[in-house]
C-alpha cells in the first residue's frame, strides 16, 4: 500500500497522501525528490494528471506553473544555500522522457561533487545513485524539507 502513491503521484497529492508533497503551489505540487544525492532535490509536479505538456496548459495557468517553478527553484537555492556552503546553484528542467505528466526537475549542484560531474547534466551520475538506499528521501531530509518549506512561505508573501 505504501507505494500507491508512487504509482499516482498527483492524484495522491490531490488526494492529501503523497507524503513528498512540501506545499501545494498555484498550479501544482511542491514536492521533495525521491532520491537525495544532491540534498534538496525537489520536483514541481502540475496538478492535472492528464497534462503532459506545457503546452497543453491555458496561457493563464502556464504562467502560474512557471511562476511555480520560478519560485521553487528560488525557495531550493536559498535553503540548499543556507544549509551546505558548498552550495553552486540550482538547474531547472522539464524533460517529460519517463513520466508522462508535466513536472519540472529542481536540481541543487554544490561544489563537492566529483569533478567530472559537477559541470554535467545530473543525468550522468551513476545508474546506482538512483536507487542506493543511502540516498533515498526519508526522514533525515526532514530539516531540509523544512528548509524548503519555509523559504516558500517566505516567497509567496508580497
């Protein structure tokens, strides 16, 4: 049963049981990542399951999905930026290979990371980063989930 919201992960979010989900933003889900190599990996998941694109979107909710991103992507580099001082910056990418909903990839790149790797798309680091336990979202990500959280409180008031 643990991992029917896997198998669902927007309807679940909708539904108040994607235990990834950090907030619910203007057009979708704020959601910490499942795997944790680069602490603070976050995902904006849209929240219409049925869309696949952005495209797909009305011009009014695109906006507010990339406004989403804009401000995940902000509230990730302030926290990831205040918890490591190894901290470089944030990549923001919607890819759309695997899942077929709308989501966009928040990937925090800090400075100890192998230096063949840290100028490369995070999609070159090892097949066994994806599914090494050691890395799996739990609950010693909790501060910085937290962190995130915070900083998107912080940036959704005027």
């Amino acid at each position: 049963m643990a991992e029917d919201w896997r198998a669902d992960r927007i309807g679940s979010a909708l539904r108040g049981g994607n235990p990834t989900v950090v907030r619910r933003m203007a057009a979708g889900f704020a959601a910490i990542g499942d795997v944790q190599f680069l602490p603070g990996y976050s995902v904006l998941l849209v929240d219409d399951p049925a869309v696949g694109r952005l495209s797909e979107l009305p011009r009014d909710r695109r906006t507010a999905f990339l406004a989403d991103m804009d401000r995940l992507g902000e509230a990730v580099e302030r926290a990831c930026g205040r918890l490591d001082p190894a901290f470089r910056r944030v990549n923001l990418e919607i890819l759309g290979n695997t899942d077929p909903f709308l989501h966009v990839h928040v990937w925090p790149r800090y400075e100890w990371e192998p230096e063949e790797l840290v100028g490369r798309p995070v999609w070159l680091y090892p097949r066994e980063r994806w599914s090494d336990e050691r890395y799996a979202h739990g609950p010693r990500h909790d501060r910085l989930r937290e962190a995130i959280g915070e900083e998107l409180d912080r940036l959704a008031t005027p």
